[in-house]
C-alpha cells in the first residue's frame, strides 16, 4: 500500500453541468435514418422553393403560361439534384483535391444543364417558337448556380456534421471502454493485495499447528470473496453494502489481531443510501491495520464514519497509532496499489466533484477524509 503520510489532495466541486438542449433539427434522432432524413429534407427543400418561385413570378399576372414552367422548373431542379447527391457521394471517396475538382467541374455542368432546360422551357410553355441562344442561357445561369451552389453547401455541410457526430460518439465510446477498463484494473489490483496478505497469515497459523484458526480464516475469506466478486468490477455499491463488506475483512483481521484491533463504526442511517466505488474502504483501513496495529503491542482503535452533509457525504478513516511523527522512519512495505489507487478510483467515478486528504488525527494517530457527492442510483459513469 501506499506511504500513507502523503500530501493531502482536494479538489473543487464541478461547476452545475447545462441544462441539455431541445432536439431540433439538427438533432440526431432526426438524423438516426439517414436516408429518411435525406428524402424529408430534399422534399422539404424544393417545395419551399417552388413556393417562392410561385408567390414572386406569378403575384402580379398569375397565369397558366407562368405557373407551368415554374412548377417544370421545380421538377427538373429536384430530379438533378438527386443525380448530384449520388455524384457528390461517389466524389467524398476520392482523395481531397480530386474530389473538390470534381464536385467544382459537377457543379459546373448542372449548372449549363439546368439553365440551358430552362431556357428551352419557358417559351415551350408559351407556345412559342424555342430559340436556343447563349445570351438566354447565361441570363439563367446565375439563378441556377446560385440554387444548385446552395443546395450542395447544404449537402456537404449536413454530411460533414454527421460525420463529426459520429466521431464525437466514437470517442464517447471509447473513452467509457477506457474508463471501465481502467476501473477494472484498479478493482482487481485490490483483490491479490488482500489475498496475500490473507494467505501469509492461513500459512503461519498452518505453521503453528493452529489448524482451527486458519480454517476459520479459510471459512471468512470464502464469504468475504463470495460476497465482494459477485459485484462487477465496475459497479458502485451503496454505502451500507459497502460497510457489510468492511466487517467481513475486518473479521478476517480481527483472527490475527485478537484484542489489539479495536474497531468503531458510526454511520449517518440517512447516508446508507450513498453510491460510492466498491473496496474503497477497505484499503484504507488496510492501511491503518499495518501502520497503526501492527506496530503497537498494545494495538490500535480504528473509526470508520460517514456524514450526510447537505447533498454532500463525508467519509472519514482514523486510527490511534503513532501517527506522522511515529512513522517518519518506518520503511513502508507497499505493495503501490494503496492511496494513489483511490485517488485514481474516486476521480474516474466522480470526476473532480470529490475531496480526498490526509493527515494527522486531532486527537493522535492519522485521518483519512473523503467527500462525495451523495448519488443513490446508480451513476451513467460507475465506480469500479
């Protein structure tokens, strides 16, 4: 386990998280179907267009021979757009300067194409004789490039948010695999630092011929481990469930100790139901075991308490062992799975929201003292 007389740590409360957005178009549901999406908003697009295209060509002199190349005119613009989309996707697998050379040559062409269509259009709708001329053409290509240039700005840059959006969601999922991942590690490096310490003492009772005491021993570590391992390693506990695990090594402890490990437990009944990382106390009190019992012939008190405080819980570990002064030249046996684990633990399951320090016990021997928030539901991101 850690040197125990480390500095202490603390860390400020986490500034209210916003209120979340309302879904709006732009929202991913909206964009769950991405082809659904597609449809709506082409749809969508071009009958708004052919709306405006009717209220200002027609508001002074609505006539057949205009509304019809109007509505013509919203046809073929809705037909090549289609053809673009599928170009447009095609060109997104080229490399970057190809790709922006062809959707800018694409552009080009539907361009002449829409315009030139338009120009044969009006004057087949006023029974009049078509006359195909450069002069016609140009005077529609502006309104055509500027229709066409906006519908693939539109195009790309939807593509381009749905493409962030997914990375963002990626990495979302990756940091939780890492995160969970990491709990784990630090939840099963707990475990084998129990276990030995436990064996070590089965062994030297078995070598003392007290064959009573260590099946005793072999019988609690059974229901210690049977009752810790059911939890998933990345599972928060509540703070009873985790005050009935305690007891459990604790009664392991007590076989080796006797009378000289004299334990004192005072929980808050309206904080039983706080969410806290599983074993996280149990280190802690491993600790003030070999630092503060072990060395002491006549061994050591050792206090667990917890506190509901507001919307906060305080969880404190002390001891009556010699304390900073005593321990000063007292080479440390960690094992390196002790303070810094629960540092690690208590800022992957609440973030900066917690304090986590340590120091000498005002009335002799070391504290340890941790506040959390106090959660009772599970949390989205959970404690190992």
């Amino acid at each position: 386990m850690d040197h125990r007389y480390s500095a202490a740590v603390a860390t400020l409360p986490a500034p209210p998280a916003p209120a979340p957005a309302r879904p709006g178009l732009l929202s991913r549901p909206f964009f769950e179907d991405k082809a659904r999406a597609f449809w709506l908003l082409q749809a969508a697009g071009w009958s708004g267009y052919l709306v405006l295209r009717m209220v200002s060509g027609v508001s002074n002199n609505p006539t057949l021979e205009k509304v019809i190349p109007i509505i013509i005119e919203a046809i073929v613009g809705y037909c090549l757009t289609l053809l673009l989309s599928t170009l447009y996707g095609y060109y997104r697998r080229l490399p970057r300067i190809s790709g922006i050379l062809a959707v800018i040559a694409t552009l080009l062409a539907a361009t002449v194409i829409y315009a030139t269509l338009q120009a044969l259009t009006f004057p087949i709708a006023s029974l009049a004789q078509p006359e195909l001329t450069a002069s016609r053409v140009l005077g529609y290509m502006f309104l055509t490039f500027t229709v066409l240039a906006g519908w693939s700005a539109l195009y790309f840059g939807i593509n381009f948010y749905l493409i962030v959006e997914e990375q963002i969601d990626q990495m979302q999922k990756l940091e939780i695999q890492a995160s969970s991942a990491q709990l784990a590690m630090l939840r099963y490096q707990l475990n084998p630092h129990f276990l030995f310490n436990t064996l070590n003492s089965i062994s030297t009772l078995v070598l003392l011929k007290q064959t009573d005491r260590a099946n005793a021993m072999l019988s609690r570590l059974a229901s210690f481990l049977r009752y810790t391992l059911a939890n998933e390693p990345t599972a928060s506990v509540t703070l009873a469930q985790e005050v009935e695990t305690l007891k459990l090594y604790l009664e392991i402890e007590k076989m080796r100790f006797d009378e000289r490990l004299r334990t004192r437990f005072e929980i808050d009944p309206r904080a039983v139901r706080a969410r806290l990382p599983s074993l996280l106390l149990q280190p802690l009190v491993e600790n003030a075991i070999k630092y503060a019992v072990t060395p002491q012939e006549e061994g050591a008190d050792i206090a667990i308490s917890a506190r509901l405080a507001g919307d906060r819980v305080h969880i404190a570990v002390s001891d009556t062992g010699p304390g900073l002064i005593g321990s000063k030249t007292r080479p440390s046996l960690s094992t390196g799975v002790g303070l810094a684990n629960i540092r690690e633990r208590l800022m992957q399951a609440f973030g900066p929201d917690h304090r986590f320090g340590t120091g000498p016990n005002p009335k002799g021997g070391f504290r340890v003292e941790i506040d959390i928030p106090f959660q009772f539901e599970e949390p989205t991101r959970e404690a190992a």
